[in-house]
C-alpha cells in the first residue's frame, strides 16, 4: 500500500461532499455493477482519504464475505476471503473506527494485516437489498484516528452506495442522487454535517471487528 497522504493535501469537508454528490451523479447513469463498484473505490480518496480500499460483499450461496472492488490492496489480500456471517446488530450501528488492527484482530486476520501492512481500519457496513451484507472499508498503514467529522460523510455514503448496490440497474440510485445534490448548497450541507459530528463526537463504538 502506498503511504498515507500529507495532512495538506486532505480534502475539505466542501470537496468532499462535492465528490459525494459526482459520485451519486455517475452511479445514477446506470453503470454495470463492475464499473460501479470501480468507480466508487477510485473516488473515495476524495471523500475519506487512506491507503488502501475494498468493497467486501456477503454471498449468500458460498457463505463467504469476498472483496468485490479494491484499490491499493495486494492481489493475495484482494483475492482472499472470509468465511461466515458478521453480528448484522453490530454492522447496523453505523461505521466503526479501529485505530489498532492488531489488537482488535486475531489469528489469520492478524497475520493478513501484519503482512498488508495495514494499522488501522475504517469501516462503514452497507446495507444491500435491506440487510447489513457489504462492507466499504478504509486501511491505513500507520495507527490514524479517523475525526468525528468523516462519521456523518460515510454514513451518507453509506447509503448512497446501499442503494446503488442494492438496485440491480441502479434505477433507484435516482433519489438518492437528487438528496446529495438539493442538500448541495455546499454552505448548507457542511453545516449540517458539522452539527452532526458534534454530536457524535463523545459517541462510543463497539469492539466489534470487520474484514
């Protein structure tokens, strides 16, 4: 994985939300479900910056969490996969930051970080189709405390991306499209989303660990 990026060159939370709303915009055209999942991990240094990324998806016939997309990742990490379902209870409480991999992480998962190099994870549960079945995740490859400010940012991409994912052509991608870009008033948006980080800023997060 490529280092993290200098504190100068992180986007303001005004281009981020820019990004957020391009990217709506794009996925709404009706992307074939590869290019999409493409588009989406190519565009997330805009919106949370790390070092690496991978769209995980649960398949319901092999019982397997698979990485669908990936940037930054090595082909042995992108390609191996996770066996049985995640606590949906825990993915349903919103993205969850582990600033230690290491120590949240244990036997296999360990070694794969350790050999990945990853410190620390981002991780922001997708709900397809209705149910807590994909991952966007974050990785970074020295210990980094993720701000309360990214939490708001990737619950809204969170469920930009649910619905994109959960539309089989992305026909109710739409809507969602339509909410980014009336809340864009950019003024207005980053006002929000500051009132809501201020909010979670005392918030607390299980120690439950994902992909």
């Amino acid at each position: 994985m490529t280092a993290y990026r200098e504190a100068a060159s992180i986007p303001t939370l005004g281009s981020r939300l820019s990004a957020l709303a391009r990217l709506s915009t794009q996925l709404r055209g009706g992307l074939p479900t590869r290019q999409a999942l493409t588009l989406i991990v190519e565009t997330m240094p805009e919106i949370i910056p790390a070092d690496a990324y991978a769209v995980w998806l649960f398949d319901e016939r092999t019982r397997l969490w698979e990485v669908a997309a990936s940037s930054g990742l090595s082909e042995q990490y992108a390609e191996h996969t996770i066996p049985g379902r995640r606590d949906e209870a825990a993915l349903a409480h919103g993205p969850i930051r582990i600033d230690d991999a290491a120590s949240a992480a244990g036997g296999e998962r360990r070694a794969f970080y350790e050999q990945e190099g990853i410190a620390s994870l981002f991780v922001i549960p997708l709900q397809v189709r209705g149910a807590a079945t994909g991952t966007l995740t974050c990785y970074y490859r020295t210990r980094h405390a993720v701000p309360d400010e990214a939490l708001p940012v990737a619950s809204l991409l969170a469920d930009a991306v649910g619905v994109a994912l959960s539309a089989r052509r992305f026909d109710r991608f739409a809507e969602a499209a339509r909410s980014v870009a009336a809340e864009l008033d950019v003024h207005k948006l980053v006002q929000t989303v500051t009132d809501a980080a201020t909010e979670l800023t005392n918030a607390q997060f299980g120690a439950f660990f994902y992909n």
